[in-house]
C-alpha cells in the first residue's frame, strides 16, 4: 500500500526537487494562514511597504480518539505581490517565513493604483486587507483570478455608502469577462441604493448566462425596484431558464404579491387547479384522491403558496420537482412567507427563441457563447501552492 510519504518520494525521483518541508506543513498539520496586511507608499523613493502578520492560532481540539493535528504558528510560503500604477506594474516575489514582516516593493515612482497581496492565489488562505475604494476597483478590473475578484466584490460589497464602490460593482455586473464574477457583482449591487445600481441590474437581465440573469432578478425583487417590474413580468414569460424563471416569479412576489400570486395559479395543469391542495384566501381545498401525485401513488399533499400566507411547497408543475412551475411555485413560496429565495443551479445559456422547444435547447449550458468552462466555487479555488 503506498503511503504520502511514497507520494513525496515519488516526486523527488520524478523531478529532483525535496518537497519535505511543503507536506510537513500542508499535508502532516493543519489549518492555514491567516493575513492581516497593510500597506503605505513613500513617494520620496519610491516605495511600496506591506506589513503582514499571521494571526492563525494552534487551538484545535484533539479528536475522538485523541489525535490532535497542530496548527503551524508560522507558514512558510513564497508570495509575489503585484502594484499597479500608471505607469505599468512592478512585481516582487518574496518568501513568508515569519509571524510578523515588513516586505519592501522598490521602483514604485508613481502613485500605486492597486496593490494585489499573492497574485494568482497560490496560497490557501483568509485575508484581511484594507485598501482604499479606488484600489479595489482597480483590481476588479485587472485581476484575472477568480477567488481574488470575489474577495474584492465582497469588500467593496461592504462600502454601500461610498459612490466609488458602487460604480465598480455595476461596471463588473455588465462587463466582466467571466460569468460567475457577473453573477456576484449583481448580488452585491443589491444592498446598494441609487439609479446606478439598478440601471446595472436590469442591463444584466440581457446577460446570456442565466446564472446572472437569475442574481440580477433576485437582486431587483430584493431591492423593491417597482420601476424594473415589467422587464422582470417579461422573463417570467420568456425566460428560457427554469431557476432565472422562479427568481423572476419571486421578484414579482415581492414587487406586485397580487399580480405574482395570479401568474403562480397558472401554473398548475387543469386537474391541479380542480383536484389539487390550493390555498386562496385562506381557504384549503384537498385532492379528492387523499393527495395523489402524478404519476405515483404516494399519498401527499399538494400545495401553492400565494397570497403571503404559510403554505406547502410541493410538486407544483407537471408534476416534477424541475420542472419550471415546482422551481417558480416554490419562489412564490419563499418570497410569501418571507423565506430564503429559491436557489438553483447556473442553468446559463445563450438564451434561444421563445416557446417549449426553445427552452428546452438552451437550459444547461453553464457559461453561453464565448465565456469558457464553468468556474470552481470560491473555495475550491483557494488553493495551496
């Protein structure tokens, strides 16, 4: 049976290179580093100084068998550290060796337009890093790497004051080269007030990946964007997607509960509407059958959430939990009764023609033409070196 040692073994044969000291930290302890950075420019010298502390502390409780894997106080890891100016970027790669150290970044004669702590994420990492507004937006436009865009989305998604923030968001909502950094500009746009953000999220509703579609829709419901409901009634009828579909009911149900609640009744098949367990007004009519289901004998009931009262959320249309009524019903559902909105899948697409063949076609394509494969969640794509 081959063991990691074998593994690290294996590589030293392979290639020469003695990688006892990266499986000792990574592979035989546990934990990871935890950043807290600064950073200030003297302009006189130009240069870039970075202050960074590890805060990680070995606290972890021993196991129930009384195996306890330490937490190093320290994690050694070579970093390169990218800062932008007008003039073009300057790049230093150094070595963290240290709990505390000063990292010095020469040949910085103009004024930093950013600064980018571990460019291309190659350490597993949590970061604290505080950086001026013009900094980050920055970033959000020329960073390729994924995990480090979304950390920059999450900060300035935290400045919901600040003008600059807001304007960064909504430049990435509709410009972003990649799908899923769309998708979460679009989520953080919702706390932020203002025309800009919304004139961001109803454009982002042309997005050809339903994934952002969907965000820009639940975002607008979120807002109670009043003005934005007749083009989130038109994906409700045209949505090519089923998850953009029941974020557009839920935004409905937020902005106009009386016009949604009408649409979601529509969803039903005509035995549903005569047989099935429907609540209007308060009132509960039961399938004469004790609660069949469709296609099945499973004894259960069946209900529509409208109106804002506590209902089931049940085998809402043709009877299948994906089809497009279950997903929009159950969206209904959350949105009446003040619940978690419905999350699916990115189901992005470019979005075909109208009418069932239509949708059919264009239902799981995950990025539409010319956005490449589909993105690792943002833990999958912190990784270590």
């Amino acid at each position: 049976m081959a063991t990691t040692d074998d593994l690290r073994q294996a590589f030293l044969e392979a290639t020469g290179e003695n990688l006892e000291g990266f499986f000792a930290q990574w592979m035989y302890r546990a934990g990871h580093p935890d950043f807290q950075v600064s950073a200030a420019w003297d302009s006189s010298i130009g240069l870039v100084t970075l202050t960074v502390r590890q805060r990680q502390r070995d606290s972890l409780p021993a196991d129930s068998t009384g195996l306890r894997y330490e937490v190093p106080e320290v994690f050694q890891a070579p970093v390169t550290i990218r800062v932008g100016t007008a003039a073009g970027d300057v790049r230093a790669a150094v070595q963290l060796d240290q709990r505390e150290q000063v990292i010095h970044v020469g040949g910085v004669w103009s004024a930093p337009t950013m600064v980018v702590f571990d460019e291309g994420n190659t350490v597993l990492k949590t970061l604290e890093f505080a950086q001026p507004t013009a900094w980050l937006a920055a970033q959000l436009r020329a960073d390729p790497d994924l995990w480090n865009l979304a950390w920059v989305i999450e900060q300035l998604g935290a400045r919901t004051g600040e003008p600059a923030a807001r304007s960064a968001l909504a430049a990435a909502t509709t410009g972003a080269d990649y799908f899923l950094t769309r998708a979460l500009a679009a989520t953080a746009l919702e706390a932020f007030p203002g025309p800009e953000a919304e004139a961001a999220l109803v454009a982002a509703l042309a997005d050809t990946a339903a994934s952002v579609r969907q965000a820009a829709l639940t975002a607008l419901g979120k807002r109670g964007a009043m003005g934005a409901a007749p083009a989130v009634r038109a994906h409700w009828e045209h949505e090519a997607s089923d998850e953009a579909r029941a974020a557009a009911l839920t935004a409905l149900a937020q902005l106009d509960p009386a016009a949604a609640r009408g649409l979601g009744v529509t969803l039903l098949p005509g035995r549903d509407q005569q047989r099935g367990g429907v609540r209007r007004g308060g009132t509960r009519r039961h399938d004469a059958g004790a609660g069949h289901r469709p296609g099945g004998g499973t004894d259960q009931r069946r209900g529509l959430c409208a109106g804002g009262l506590r209902q089931e959320r049940e085998w809402c249309g043709a009877g299948s939990p994906g089809g497009a009524g279950a997903l929009a019903a159950r969206g209904v559902a959350a949105a009446g009764a003040g619940g978690v909105p419905l999350r699916g899948g990115p189901g992005a697409g470019a979005r075909p023609a109208d009418g069932p063949a239509g949708r059919r076609a264009g239902r799981r394509d995950p990025a539409g033409p010319g956005r490449g494969p589909r993105a690792p969640t943002v833990a999958a794509s912190r990784r270590s070196p």
